[in-house]
C-alpha cells in the first residue's frame, strides 16, 4: 500500500504496518468524535511517526498513486472532524 503524508512524501506499507495504523486510525477518530484535541494531536503525530519508521520511502521520480492520504501533524481538531470519520482514512 503506498501513503502519502502530506508535504511530506510517500511510503510503502506492508499490511502488518497498516493494520498497526488502522488500529491507531480508529482511536484517532473516537478521540475527535470525543473532542478530545491533545490526545488527538498526539495519535496523529504517533501515526505519522509509525509511517516513517516503518515504511519504506518512496523516491521522488517514481510517480504512484497514492492509497491513503494522510494529513499533516498540525491538523486542526475542526478540520479532523471532516477526515476522521466513520471508519477513518484506513478502512476497516
């Protein structure tokens, strides 16, 4: 699956690193459905930081569609409501 994070580039994910995010994915939405801005920072950053890690980077020259599309770490809980919804950006 390739992940875009946005301003920040593409990453390949196996499906085991997917499924981790899907389970970080659906406690980000209960945190935004909760109202619950911190917290829902700090998952958001925690996701971002899974892909990075454990994803491999995608080079600038190769031109691949994005699966998902991940927003950037300073996402607003306002504008988390429109993204972070049902079953999220990961589907289940």
């Amino acid at each position: 699956m390739i992940i875009r994070i946005m301003g920040e580039g593409q990453y390949r994910a196996p499906e085991a690193l997917c499924n981790e995010l899907n389970q970080i994915d659906n406690r980000i939405v209960d945190l935004v459905e909760e109202g619950k801005a911190e917290e829902f920072q700090k998952e958001l950053a925690k996701l971002i930081s899974e892909i990075k890690k454990n994803g491999e980077p995608v080079e600038a020259e190769e031109i691949t569609e994005s699966d998902i599309i991940v927003p950037p770490a300073d996402l607003s809980l306002e504008e988390a409501k429109d993204i972070f919804k049902g079953s999220g950006i990961f589907k289940d």
